[in-house]
C-alpha cells in the first residue's frame, strides 16, 4: 500500500467522496495530524533532518550558543547607540 496527500478542489469534493466511497476496499482515508497543524509540516521536516546531516557530515557548521549570543548582543549594543 502507498500512502500520498491528495489535494481536491472544494467544488469537486462530493464527486471525489463518491469514488473514494465506490472503490472503499482499495481506498482509505484519514487525516494527517501533522498536515492539521502545520501543512508544511513535512517539508520543514525534511528540510530539518538535511541540516542536521549538513552539519554531522561537516558541509556546515553551527555556531555555538556563546558566540551566538554574544553576536546578539553586539547587535543590539549598536541599535540602542
């Protein structure tokens, strides 16, 4: 079995339930409670897990909280002047 996202237009739903209902035994929905809650939410995923393999492999490095935060804090020093 494959699972996909499927997006159907709102004038076309009934017509898409009804073959979804005529071809039951082949067919299952449920809803994604990711897509819920973020419906980006698999592409922010991937893209998350590319950056965490960027920086594993060495392609990237990530900056340590205290250079991180001592970068803040330049910042704002020069936006209070």
């Amino acid at each position: 079995m494959q699972t996909m996202a499927v997006q159907i237009q709102d004038n076309f739903i009934q017509n898409f339930m009804s073959y979804v209902d005529s071809h039951s035994e082949n067919i299952t929905i449920s809803k994604d409670k990711n897509l819920e809650y973020d419906p980006y939410f698999y592409e922010r995923q991937k893209e998350l897990h590319q950056i965490k393999n960027d920086i594993d492999s060495g392609k990237i490095k990530m900056i340590e909280n205290e250079d991180f935060w001592s970068d803040i804090d330049s910042f704002v020093e020069t936006l209070q002047k």
